[in-house]
C-alpha cells in the first residue's frame, strides 16, 4: 500500500549503507515530515547524529519524490560519517515506497534508505 496519507509522521531511520541499524540508532538517526506543507511539498527535517538538517521534499504521482534546498547547521561533530553519507546519497532520491509502517526511498540505482514509524510499536 502507498499513499500520501501516511507520509506526515517522524520516521527512524533503520537501514542505510553500510552502516548498522545499532549504529543509525545510537546517532538516533530519523527524518521528521511533519513540517510545513504546500501542496504535495513539505518542509522536512533530519537529524542524523549531530546537525540539524532541513529539506523540501515534494511527493508527486506515482511513487516519485523530489528532494531540494538542503541545509544543515554546521557544528563540529565527532562522528560525522553517517552524516556525510546521508547529505550526499539523500539529494538523489527520486523514488519512495510506504509499505505500513515502512519508507522506502531509493534512488533508482540501488541505493535506498529504509525507515520505520517512530510512532509504530
């Protein structure tokens, strides 16, 4: 099942890279989509360990997703990895899946990020 319906929630993050779901969780990896919204555009967050991270994320028809005006905070971090990894491989998600519980997003080319409802027991 897909649908717009269930994107506005907090989703942590639990699989991405090579990095281990203990390790996204201890940086208390996550994606906030409950934002602003304009339309099928929303004013998203992330945090992945240390910066806060700001995007629009625009949702169009058939699965397809649009990621721009990316900024984060700057702060010295000492496990910035994660971080890094994330900024770079988010931009070019082009595609999202929302499966209960479950977001997708991949870019097409093997890459993806998998999240679970923080809201979710």
């Amino acid at each position: 099942m897909s649908s717009n319906q269930y994107y506005p929630r907090e989703w942590m993050m639990i699989s991405f890279n090579q990095f281990t779901k203990l390790q996204l969780t201890e940086n208390k990896a996550k994606i906030n989509l409950t934002g602003q919204k304009a339309g099928n555009v929303v004013k998203g967050s992330a945090k992945m360990g240390c910066n806060s991270i700001f995007f629009k994320i625009e949702f169009r028809n058939n699965e397809k997703i649009n990621i721009s005006e990316i900024t984060s905070t700057e702060m010295a971090c000492k496990n910035i990895e994660l971080e890094n990894a994330f900024l770079k491989n988010f931009r070019n998600m082009k595609n999202y899946v929302i499966e209960g519980h479950r977001l997708i997003l991949s870019d097409g080319l093997g890459n993806q990020m998998e999240f679970i409802a923080a809201d979710w027991d």
